[in-house]
C-alpha cells in the first residue's frame, strides 16, 4: 500500500509512475487527498469539541458552588449536546478513515524508474540468455506423453481423485519431485536462508498483508467456514510472520526459505498453455524471502537473481531472464525478474521463477518496520522469489533430456534422487 506521505506531497508523481502499469490513478489519488482532509477537518472539530466540553464542564462545578442552579443546568445540556455531537464526529470520522483505507488498496505499487513501458508479455525485456544449447533425438516428446510413457506422472488419476490441475507424481517422479525440493533447500540454506515450515492456510490479515487480498481473491481457495485461504505461495505466511513487527537496526538481513504446497484456481486458463504440468492448480514450490533497510534492498535484489540464476545453471538447463514491463507486473511489486526455462519438445518458454521487490509497499500493509539508528520508526522493503517452482523445472528436465530409450537426470540431483536415469 503507498504511504498517504507520498501521496499528498507529490500526487502528480505517483499518477505518472502508475500510468507505466497502464493503471489510471488521477480519481483515486484525488479522492484519496480529498478523504484525508475531510479527517483532518473532523479531527480539528473533534478537538474544538473536546476543549469545549472540558471548559463546560469546569463551569458547572463552579455555578454548583455559587448555588446557580438553573445556569448549571443549561451548561449541562450544553455539555450533552457538545457530547452527541462528539460522538457524531467520532462515527464520521471512523467511516472516513475506512473510505479512506478503502480508496488507498485500490492503488497499486508503484514500478522503479528501469521498468519498461509495456502492456504485457510481448514487452518484457530479455536482460540475459543463459545454459546449453538443448539437442533432442528425433521423435522427441513433450513431457505429458513422457511422464505417460515412464509412468512416472498420471494427469488422469489426478482428475479422478479431484480434478484437472491435480496430478498424481509416481515412482521415479515422486522421487524426482522430493529430490528437487530438497537440492533447492540445501542450496538456499548454504547460502543463509534459514529454513522454516509455515502453515498452507492462512487467514484474511495475512492474505492482505502481502497484497493478495483484496486483489486476488478470485484466485485463492478459501475454506469460508473457517474464513482461511489456501496459499498461492510461501510468500505469504513467510512474510507474514514479520507483520506488527518492529526490528531493530541490527536485526538485518532477514533471510528466510520455505517449501510448501501452492493452490491456484487459476480461473480462466485453458489451450495448449496449460497441458501437463504447464499450470496447475496444486504444485509444490520452494521460496525465498527477505526482509531488508531500504537502502540495502535493490543489492539484496541482484543477490536473490544470482542466487535463483545457479540453481539454474546447476540443473544444466537453458534459461532466459527478463525484466517485466509495467503492463505485465503484478499489483504488489516495484519490480519483478521472470526467469524462464527452455522447452525444446514444445518449443516455448517456460517460466519457473519470479523475483521481486516490493521495496515498502506490502511492509506498509504489513506494518512492519524497524527503528533506525536515531531511533526512528522507518519502513522495512520486503522481496521474494521462487527457487523454484517445481512443475515446469520438471517439464523441461525431462523434455531437455530425453535420450533414446530413457531420462537422464543431471547429476547435482543423483546424490537425491538415488539414480541416475528414468527408464
């Protein structure tokens, strides 16, 4: 959520800003300047009031001493009325505050100055190229007919179980899916996330906190007896556990990895784009999280891009990194790095990771902040990234390296998976 201190000092600036999102911000911002002065306005009154009533107040005590009895009760009705209207004004200002609120989620973070101009992916910019050139023998399949061949993924069990978007992992694929979570977990650890297990159901504080609420509500599943929400992404309970936090100066970086099942309703997706394990509704992915002083944030930012590029480069996989344009980042982020993956059989590019900064937007939904070394209470920035998500890191695994008559599978994995080929 932007700070309502950026907001009034400089309205033009976040409406230009937000124009690079495609996003028209001129009659939010302007209702949004217009509710905070009608607060400022109500609480100068509310004020005025309260010095009233105490004055009043003072009076009658004193016309009961000097035994003015009918003027003691006049002021008295004075006080019940400058009372009513007190609490009128409490109401009023409560419903503005909300109206307020209400008016500020609708605004989206605002893109750093190096994000492209764009309206979707066709405008994303490719920063870099990376991994070996990928050689299929002839007849090479896509991975949903490979995963049929070897019997290692079953699509169809999946429906039958719950529904499309829900596949069954068998055998050397079940294994192949805990190696890969576990290899991105020990590499993330190395390199000093600490590792923590959260809950996959959150509730609607946490939802808003990270900025899935109420923007992507349509996408969550959500257990409405229990008003829970099942997580989309790890990043969402790991963030969370910073919210109504203040850290101290010292208490920088935070660094935090977590594996957890993800769910997506991901309403509206059908073609060819979502055939295998292109998309799914359930799928397991690996995150990283960290909390850093804002002016740390956008180095923090290469490292997690560094860090995301090895793995990558460890898998042995071709891969491409993209800045998104404005028109294709999410509501919450400043900036966002896609990393995608090669698919020869299919011939497209998959993607596997975003890293982002959100640089002070979620930490104001959040409210998490840390004092500084005067002392004073600062806004933390917060970033992420997926490292990685696992259904399409499978899908060119197996697509890039089919050979005649079985998988390899690269050899950072073996020690994990406990074989070296699918056959």
């Amino acid at each position: 959520m932007l700070t309502l201190k950026l907001l009034r000092e400089d309205p033009e600036f976040v409406i230009r800003r937000l124009a690079v999102k495609n996003f028209d911000a001129r009659a939010i911002v302007e209702n949004v300047i217009a509710l905070d002065d009608k607060r400022k306005a109500l609480q100068t009154e509310s004020d005025a009031l309260l010095a009233q009533q105490k004055k009043a107040a003072a009076a009658i005590g004193q016309l009961m001493k000097e035994g003015k009895k009918d003027q003691a009760e006049t002021a008295k009705a004075e006080v019940a009325t400058l009372k009513q209207r007190s609490t009128d004004l409490l109401k009023e200002a409560d419903d503005t505050i909300q109206a307020l609120q209400n008016q500020l989620v609708l605004l989206p973070n605002i893109p750093c100055d190096i994000v492209p101009e764009g309206k979707g992916a066709e405008d994303n910019l490719v920063v870099k190229m990376g991994g070996p050139e990928v050689n299929l023998p002839e007849g090479a399949l896509p991975h949903w007919e490979l995963a049929k061949k070897y019997d290692i993924i079953d699509f169809d069990l999946g429906v039958k179980i719950t529904g499309a978007g829900f596949p069954v992992y068998k055998g050397k694929g079940a294994k192949l899916q805990r190696a890969l979570i576990n290899f991105f977990l020990d590499r993330n650890t190395a390199a000093g996330y600490k590792e923590v297990e959260p809950p996959v159901m959150v509730n609607a504080a946490s939802g808003f906190g990270t900025g899935q609420l109420p923007d992507k509500e349509g996408q969550m599943y959500h257990a409405t007896v229990d008003n829970f929400y099942m997580v989309p992404t790890a990043e969402v309970p790991v963030t969370n556990i910073f919210r109504d936090v203040i850290l101290g100066a010292d208490d920088f970086p935070q660094k935090l990895t977590a594996y957890t099942p993800c769910f997506r309703r991901e309403a509206g997706s059908y073609g060819k784009d979502v055939r295998g394990l292109n998309r799914l509704h359930q799928f397991d992915k690996v995150e990283i999280v960290r909390i850093e002083k804002p002016e740390n944030s956008y180095a923090a930012l290469d490292e997690m891009i560094a860090h995301v590029e090895s793995l990558v480069n460890a898998l042995g996989l071709k891969y491409r990194i993209l800045r998104l344009c404005g028109g294709d980042m999410s509501f919450t982020s400043a900036i966002t790095y896609d990393f995608e993956l090669w698919s020869a059989a299919q011939g497209r590019w998959l993607e596997i990771s975003s890293v982002s900064n959100f640089e002070s937007y979620q930490a104001n939904r959040l409210k998490c902040r840390y004092k500084d070394e005067n002392g004073k209470t600062q806004l933390v920035h917060t970033l992420n990234g997926s490292s990685l998500a696992l259904p399409r890191v499978v899908a060119a695994l197996l697509e890039d390296n089919q050979k005649d008559g079985y998988i390899e599978i690269p050899e950072v994995l073996r020690p994990y998976t406990g074989f070296d080929r699918i056959d």
